[in-house]
C-alpha cells in the first residue's frame, strides 16, 4: 500500500499506473455538481475497468452513470 496526498481539483495527479479500488470517502460532499463531475471524470481515468470506487453514505453519483455503476451502498464500479 502507497499512500499519495493529491490535490482533487488540482490539474496534475502523480498516478502512472491504473488502480482496482479506490477510496474516495466523505470528500465529495464539499464539491457542487460541476466540481464532483471533473473530479469523477479524473477518478474513472485513472481506476482499470470495472475498478471499485468507495465513497460515504451520503454521496450519490447518479448523475454520472456514464462513469460509474451502483453495486452496493456506498460501491460503485467503474465503467
């Protein structure tokens, strides 16, 4: 495990390979509509297909079904 400080809404993200799951909890929240869309477009580039993407209770993206399907609660897949 590697763990990485990364600026969501910062343009560079430090990632060469791609990753199975990610954790991305309770930060979403804070973002409005458009900003928790380019953040999840960044996230689904940077995860392999059919990754897992972790997130709190009280985020929902179903706005972005192109992206990321709901498999559970709080897990989505990546597209």
């Amino acid at each position: 495990v590697e763990f990485k400080i990364v600026n969501l809404v910062h343009d560079a993200w430090p990632f060469q390979e791609l990753f199975d799951v990610v954790f991305c909890r309770n930060v979403m929240i804070y973002f409005d509509a458009p900003t928790q869309r380019r953040v999840l477009e960044r996230i689904h580039q940077v995860m392999a297909p059919r990754g897992l993407l972790f997130v709190g209770h009280a985020e929902n993206f179903s706005e972005s079904r192109d992206l990321f399907v709901l498999k559970g609660k709080t897990v989505y897949e990546r597209t």
